[in-house]
C-alpha cells in the first residue's frame, strides 16, 4: 500500500477533494492509502478510470454510499457514527475489476467515533 504521493494528491486536489476534507466529511480522515494496483491505475490510468476512482473517494468521504442493498447503507452509515469499519463498492470503469472496494479502518479508540481513520482504495482481488 502507498499512502497518496504528488501524483494522487495533485488527482485528488484537481476533484477538490481537500476541500471536502477541509469542510463537513462523514468521515474523520487521517490518511488516504492506494493497494499497489490502484496507485498504479491512478498514476497511468485512462482519465475516465482515473475519474471514476477520484469520485468514489470524495463520494466515501462525504457518506454518499453506493446505492446498493438498503442495508448496507445503513450498516455505513452506523459504523460512521460509531467508529466502527466502514466497506463501500464503487463502480471503476477500466479498472481490472468492474469495481473498486474503499474501506475505512475502525477508530483504533474505543468510544471515540469522529477520531482520524485511514482510508484505504483496493481492488476486490488486492485484499
């Protein structure tokens, strides 16, 4: 795993995502990493799949779960308040796979959600 180097932060700049870190995230983020064949798709991607994993990433920040089963939706949106580990599937267009999983790691304090996580993109086939 690579946490963001120049080239993911300047990606993630480009989609405004330090704002969104800066403003109101569901999410407490400590530090963005990349499996080594999402950093890979990032830094030589196509723009759509280097796009479509951006967006996931701001969308995960913010607490925009995938629509998918009604109730993992609900289980993200617990484990955010909670402090537990949030898994969210997102779709990548080009990617090795069809979809990109973004997990966030539970708060290492107990009894303390809204404590800095780290946030971690991966292929399905990476974990």
């Amino acid at each position: 795993m690579t946490a963001g180097g120049a080239g993911l932060a300047g990606l993630a700049e480009s989609l405004m995502l330090g704002d969104l870190l800066r403003e109101q995230p569901a999410l407490a983020v400590g530090q963005v990493v990349a499996s080594a064949g999402v950093d890979a798709a990032l830094r030589e991607g196509s723009p759509a799949l280097v796009l479509d994993l951006l967006t996931a990433l701001r969308r995960f920040v913010a607490g925009d779960w995938p629509a998918g089963a009604p109730e993992d939706a609900g289980l993200n949106d617990a484990a955010a308040a909670s402090g537990d580990r949030l898994l969210a599937v997102f779709p990548a267009r080009g990617g090795p796979s069809a979809v990109l999983w973004i997990v966030a790691d539970a708060v290492p304090d107990f009894g303390r959600p809204g404590s800095p996580r780290t946030v971690t993109m991966l292929w399905p086939d990476e974990y």
